[in-house]
C-alpha cells in the first residue's frame, strides 16, 4: 500500500479511497444506465434524432437541479445531499428494468425515466464535486482530481463492454436490457450504501437563504472572472461530449448483428483514453503550465472528434475516440484542479454546480443540436461540425484569452486576480 500511494498519494487518506469506490459504483450506474437507455430506444425506434432527444429530456431538469443542489450542498452535510439524488436514481432503474423484463418498456418510459435521472444526477453532482478536496490535503489536491476525472472513463472501459454482453447474450427481445437495468439498480444502491462509511469533517456552511446564496455565487465568478471563463471552457467541452449520442449510429453501421458489444467497444476505446488523459494531467499538473494543457488538450478533442467519423475501419475509429477522449481529460483535470484550488469552502457547492453544467446541460443540448444535424445531413456531418468547433474554442477564443494565458500552476481563492 506504502509504494501504491506514492504514486497516487490521495488513497493514502482512508476516507478518500472510501468516496472514490462509492464513486466508481456510482459512476458505473451512470455509464451503464446511458448505454442501455441508448440502445433500447434505438432499438425501438431506429432514429438517430430520437438518440438527440434522449440526450436532450436528460438535460431538461439540469440548470435547476443543479442550482439547488449546489445551493443546497452549500449550506447542509453534503453526503445525504449527494445520497438522496442517487437513492433517487436506483429507483428509477428499478421501475424501469420491471417494465423492461414484462416486454412492456415503450418510448415515453426512456424518455421519462432519462428525465428524471438528469434530474436527480444533476442535484447530486455538485454535492460529490465539493466533498473530496476535504477528504485530502492541499497538497495532494491535483492528484485527487486526476483519480476523480478518472472515474468516469475507466469504469468506460469495462461497464460499456459487460452491459453490450448482458444486452446481446441473456434472453430475447429486450430480456438482456432488463438485465443490465437490474445491474443499474444494484451499482447505484452499493454505491449509495458505502458513502455512508466516510467521515465529513467540519465545513463552513453558506449563510443566508437559497435565492441570497446564488447571488453571491454569481458575484463571486463576477470578481473572477478567468475562473468563469474556465467553466465556459467546459461549457463547449459539454457540447463536444455530445458524441456519445450518436455512437449507437456507428455501432450498427459496424456491426449490425451484435451492435449492443459493438457499442460497448466504441464505449471503452473513450473510456481509455479518458483514464489516460486524467493521468496524464495529474502528472503533468506541477510541470506545464495550465493554459498549454487545456488548450491542447481542446484542441485533441476538437481535432480527432471532427475526423473520426469519416474513418471507415472499426479498430482505427477506436483508435481517434481514444485520442479525443484524452485531450478532453487533460483539460478536465486541468480546468478544475484550477477551480478547486481557488474556491472557498463555502462557494464550493455552487461554483462546481456550474462546472457541472457540462455535463448535465451541454452534453444535453449539444446532443439535440448534433442529433438534428444527422437526421438531416448525417452522423460524421454532425460530429464534424461539433469537433471543429471545440477545437476552433481552444485555439482561438481560449488561447488569446489573457487570463487563461496568465493561470499559475496553483493558487487560492485569495491569489486570484479579478481579470
């Protein structure tokens, strides 16, 4: 253990190591609970629009959600915030895997039960965005967002596969989607079941009520404003990850008989790139300086996602999503090692509920708007357009950004100047 946490010296605090498995779980129901949810209303119905528009219900809820939650984890314990959006979520999985196994799972059920997982994932994302930095020390703060960021693409890397077997190879009709929503349901309930085992130590709550708390969140992005560049950074970093929508697209295009293992594969391939991109920027975190990382790292992602579409050969097309999921990464870890290293403890909740809006708001609308893309013009069409406009954000608009150029490798909220 001793020469494990040299190398990843978060896991050396007990209570760390704790939240990431918690975490991972979780994140692991998340991960499978999209690829199911993708697969069976394509399966359904066959249209790449409808793909956009599951990505779009999802976000629906998102901007208030997340306002609340990071309200909310401001100023209460932010483990049960964190836990009642994921007890949320294990029961949704479970009404929808018993519609699944009676064959009478329809259209609307996806759509309504993605409604309400966006919901309650954005209520609870804030929440598990501001525990960690207090389960670690300053010092190892970076190190702890690289192993954080890195959750999310490593459990891609295994989840996605195991639920396109559990899809292709338990039962017929939908019985193998049943299965993997079951599997959903137990990921979130042992997720939610070990938080309980972490210590919280004492943090300083927000004062005031929910509306004068978002007020002075705002105010504090508005006296720094490279950080609210950074989370508008992410914000086209939110429209990028939009890709995902359309992989069931490509996965039947490749392989039409077994397109449920050939989206999990397509899943994976990001799923390692991700986890080497986090690595990556933990390690490069205290050497390169943080505007090289985050541009470049944009730049990747914008780059590879506007050419993989158009590669005709299934193990060089996992090869660009791997490259495109690194780049993201890097500039993941890098962008909110910035954030967290500045925020006080009582703006965490809301700062990084905004962060989370990437995920919960972007991701969505880039998904209706790339979905409405390839009804019309096609699935590489859209990614093109997508990719080239993240990577057009890095280099141009990010990288002559004077603030960005100006960002340290580490700082506190008081170091960081108005600009």
């Amino acid at each position: 253990m001793a020469g494990s946490t040299r190398l990843v010296p978060a896991f050396s605090y007990r209570d760390f190591r704790r939240f990431w498995a918690a975490g991972a779980m979780i994140t692991s129901g998340q991960q499978a609970g999209m690829v199911v949810q993708a697969w069976l209303l394509f399966d359904i119905t066959g249209d790449p629009l409808a793909l956009g528009l599951l990505g779009f219900v999802r976000g629906i809820p998102g901007v208030a959600s997340s306002l609340a939650g990071g309200v909310l984890a401001d100023k209460f314990d932010r483990r049960r915030v964190m836990m009642a959006g994921t007890i949320g979520n294990s029961a949704v999985f479970l009404a929808l895997a018993l519609l699944a196994v009676t064959a009478d799972i329809r259209v609307w059920h996806i759509l309504g039960g993605a409604f309400l997982v966006g919901g309650l994932q954005a209520f609870e994302g804030p929440a598990r965005m501001a525990i960690f930095p207090h389960l670690v020390s300053r010092q190892h703060l970076t190190n702890a967002v690289s192993l954080v960021s890195a959750m999310n693409p490593s459990v891609r890397i295994f989840v996605p596969i195991a639920i396109g077997f559990l899809i292709d190879g338990v039962g017929e009709g939908h019985d193998g989607a049943a299965a993997a929503l079951f599997a959903v349901f137990a990921l979130y309930l042992g997720g939610t079941a070990m938080m309980l085992a972490i210590h919280m130590p004492a943090i300083e709550r927000a004062v005031g009520s929910g509306l004068q708390t978002m007020v002075q969140g705002a105010r504090f992005l508005g006296t720094h404003r490279t950080l609210g560049f950074l989370l508008i950074m992410a914000f086209v970093h939110g429209v990028g990850m939009s890709y995902t929508t359309l992989l069931p697209v490509f996965a039947v295009e490749f392989n039409a008989e077994s397109s449920g293992s050939a989206l999990g594969f397509l899943f994976a391939a990001g799923g390692v790139g991700g986890t080497l991109g986090a690595m990556i920027g933990g390690a490069l975190g205290g050497r390169v300086r943080p505007a090289v990382l985050m541009i470049g790292g944009g730049v990747t992602f914008g780059l590879a996602l506007a050419t993989f579409a158009f590669i005709p050969l299934f193990g060089a097309v996992l090869f660009v999503l791997l490259l495109a999921s690194l780049g993201n990464n890097v500039f993941q870890v890098t962008g909110q090692s910035a954030l967290q290293s500045r925020i006080p403890d009582s703006y965490r909740g809301r700062v990084m509920g905004l962060w989370s809006w990437q995920f919960i708001v972007f991701v969505p609308l880039g998904a209706l708007g790339i979905g409405v893309i390839a009804g019309a013009y096609g699935a590489p069409a859209a990614l093109a357009v997508s990719g080239t406009f993240v990577g057009l954000f890095a280099l141009l608009v990010a990288g002559l950004h004077s603030g960005v150029r100006r960002l340290g490798h580490a700082a506190s909220a008081e170091q960081t100047t108005a600009r």
